[in-house]
C-alpha cells in the first residue's frame, strides 16, 4: 500500500514537472524511480502471488480433509446404530435362550418327541446367538479402528492448520521487519541529499545502491569520502539486530586503463573495490567478519581513457535480516 501511494505520488509530482517545463534531465531522473517503484510493487505482487498460491493450497488440503472426516463421522454414527440394534437383538436371544432352557427342564420328563424337538430348537438358538456374538464382536472392532482413523484425521487437521497459521504470522512479521529496516535506512540516507541514491526492498532483502561515482574516488579502488560517511552511517543499524548480514556488492562494466593495474576485467575490479569496503568496515567497526560480506560483477574489458563508463557501473549496499524458513513451515 506504502508503495502504491508513493508511486501516485510521483506520477502527481511528474505531471506537475511536466506542465512546468522541467528539464529533461530531470525529467529522465522522474522516470528512472517511476521505473524503480513499479519494479519493486511487481516485485512484492509476485512474492504475494507466490504466498497466496501456497495458502490456497494449504486450504484444499484443509478442505479434503474436512470432508473426510465428516465421512467417517457419519460411517461412525451409523456403525453405533447397527452395534446398538445388534446388542438389543442379542439382549432378546438371550432371553429366548434362558426361557427354552426352562421349558427344557420342565419338559425333561415329557414325551420323547418333544423333548427331540425342544433339544434342536436349543441347538439353534445356541448357534444363533454364537453368530450374533461374532458379528458383534467384528462390529465393535470395525468402530474401534474407525474411530482410530477419525482422531488420527482430526490430529493432522490441527497440525495443519496450526502450520498454516504459523507460516502466515512468520510471513508477515518477516515483512514488517523489511519495511521497518527500508523506513529507518531511508530516514538515514535522508540527511545525505543524494537523489541518485535508491532504496528498495527486492527478495527478503533491503538495498541501498548508487552510482560507482559517488562512492569511489576517480580513477581508484579505494572508496570516496562521500561512500565511506555514507556507508558508516548504517552501521548503528546494522549493530542493533546480531543477525543481520552485509553484503557489499560492486558492478563495473569496464576496467578504466588508469586501474588495468590492478585489475585485468570487470569482475576482478569490481572484487577488488567490494573489498576494500569491507576491509574498512572490519577496520573500524566491530562488525562480525563472518555476517560481512563482498562480491563483484562485470562482464567488459579495459577501457580506453576516451570511452566513459557506462551508467550500470554501481555500488551496493544490501541488508540481508535473517529469514524464517518458510518451506519448512509448510512440511508436514
């Protein structure tokens, strides 16, 4: 939302310039943070997308197994029904049983045929309500594993939804974490007045990047005065919370011929100055060496002293906060 204000705000600001007659170079400045905070609200909806996409799977799940156990809620009501009536059946066999066993003893003594007759009918009351005990017998264990399965579906929605829940809170506290850290680096960055100066916030990560011109010295791999202040101003912040890292990354695109001796391509020069930041860093901070780090990039060759550096030549400071392991919150 922050983002979207801001970029209403310039697109206000561009249209007044514009109707004002303001420079082109000024003008092409405009543009180039139009450019910037469109990029960083694409960036921030697709990590959205991403995380939605996550979610929505999640909730199927839940879904699914919602389902199932109402299913087997119902199967186990029914079951408890069955057991009921069986039990109730078995109940009145009993009784007929105990009653033709009576009427067996009163009969002991009467005619030979009737006690065959009243002997088959105990038989088969006998056999009847063996069958009867059996089938209860496998019922009661059906519903015993049913149940079983049911607690075990109720156990896994809970976890699952306890997941879901916890990976959402992490999510948003990690984002309330880069903004806070984007707000308090821009209210640094503030009192320099640099306008090539951008901040922004790209994959869990705060970046503050500049012009090469602006943070090394002409024609050197040392940095500048300008660089070194700016820089130093961000180490209170970076001290505050142990477990954020630095990451001080360089981009040249040529090797000026004036510097062909100390490096021979791009990358080795971007190396080179990446690491003479951090090594003043560790110099004069008490920075953990092992949460500092430098890396370069390039892809040209030496210069001639006649041909300018490109633009794209620029230096990097990025803030990495620790970040939660989102997949391992998602695992089962």
């Amino acid at each position: 939302m922050l983002t979207y204000i801001k970029l209403l705000l310039f697109i206000s600001i561009l249209a007044l310039f514009s109707s004002s007659c303001v420079p082109a170079s000024h003008l092409y400045e405009l543009q180039k943070q139009n450019e910037t905070l469109q990029s960083e609200r694409d960036s921030l909806w697709g990590q959205n997308k991403k995380m939605e996409v996550q979610i929505n799977e999640l909730e199927k799940q839940m879904d699914l197994l919602n389902d199932e156990v109402e299913s087997l809620m119902l199967d186990s009501i029914n079951r408890s029904l069955e057991l009921r009536r069986t039990r109730s059946e078995l109940e009145r066999l009993t009784r007929r049983y105990e009653n033709m066993q009576d009427a067996h003893e009163a009969l002991m003594e009467g005619s030979s045929r009737e006690t065959t007759l009243l002997l088959e009918q105990l038989q088969n009351a006998q056999e009847e309500l063996q069958f009867k005990e059996d089938s209860l017998a496998i019922m009661e264990g059906s519903i015993d594993k049913q149940e079983s399965n049911l607690q075990a579906l109720q156990k896994k929605y809970r976890a699952t939804t306890n997941r879901l829940n916890t990976f959402e809170k992490e999510m948003m506290q990690h984002y309330s974490i880069l903004n806070n850290l984007k707000n308090e680096v821009e209210g640094i960055i503030a009192g320099f007045d640099y306008e090539e100066i951008k901040i922004y916030i790209e994959k869990g990560r705060v970046f503050i990047s500049c012009n090469n011109d602006l943070f090394f010295e002409k024609e050197s791999i040392n940095p500048s005065q300008r660089g070194l202040e700016i820089i130093m101003s961000l180490i209170p912040l970076i001290e505050q919370d142990n477990e954020t890292e630095l990451l001080i990354r360089v981009n040249n695109l040529v090797v000026p011929e004036s510097l062909a001796v100390y490096a021979v391509n791009p990358l080795e020069l971007s190396n080179i100055r990446a690491a003479s930041i951090v090594q003043v860093l560790l110099d004069e901070t008490s920075l953990d060496p092992n949460k500092v780090t430098a890396a370069g990039t390039g892809v040209y060759t030496i210069a001639d002293e006649t041909d300018s550096v490109p633009e794209t030549c620029y230096t990097e400071i990025i803030l990495i906060p620790k970040t939660p392991n989102f997949s391992e919150l998602l695992k089962e």
